[in-house]
C-alpha cells in the first residue's frame, strides 16, 4: 500500500518531477509580463508627480498590460495619437521661428 503523502513515480521508480525545469508556458509569462506591465503603471504613475521618467514608464506599462487588456490598448494609442500631435506642434514652431 502506497503512503498517503508520498510524491508519485514514474515506471522506472524515478520521482515523477512534472513540469519541473520547463520554461514557463503562456499563460505563465503572460500573467508575469501583465504584472509587470502593472508594476510599471503604477511606478510610472507615481513619476508623474515626482521627479523621474514617469510617461515612459506609462507607456510601457501600457503595453504590457496592453496584450491581455483592451483598454489598456486604447489607452496606448490614445497617448501615442497626442504625443505625435504635440511634437507635430513643436515641429511647426521650430520651422515658423527658424529655430530647427
């Protein structure tokens, strides 16, 4: 009879060790790039306020979270769309000054 706590084992009497070793699958590195993802949000948000790159952070934050989040897709893009306006601005400046 085999204890009730015992590991199992494989035909040959080896321990069976499962997944062991393995490299993480999806799921897995999905979940760890989301919380990574979040880290970053949340880092970034602070930076904001304090001195740091904050939006950097934001936005790759938003890009990880982004792969398993819609919203955070939008939200990405929604940034990218005025930070390509506001340099568009810049830009238009420099020329009509003769700065750049």
């Amino acid at each position: 009879m085999r204890h009730p706590v015992s590991a199992p084992r494989s035909a040959g009497g080896r321990l069976d060790v499962g997944d062991a070793g393995r490299a993480p699958g999806p799921r897995t590195s999905g979940l760890a790039g989301e919380a990574a993802g979040w880290a970053l949000l949340a880092g970034g948000a602070a930076l904001l306020v304090l001195p740091g790159p904050g939006i950097p952070l934001v936005l790759a934050g938003l890009v990880l979270v982004g792969r398993r989040r819609q919203w955070a897709r939008r939200a990405h893009g929604w940034v990218r769309e005025q930070a390509d306006r506001g340099l568009e601005r810049v830009r238009s400046v420099r020329e009509r000054d003769g700065t750049g």
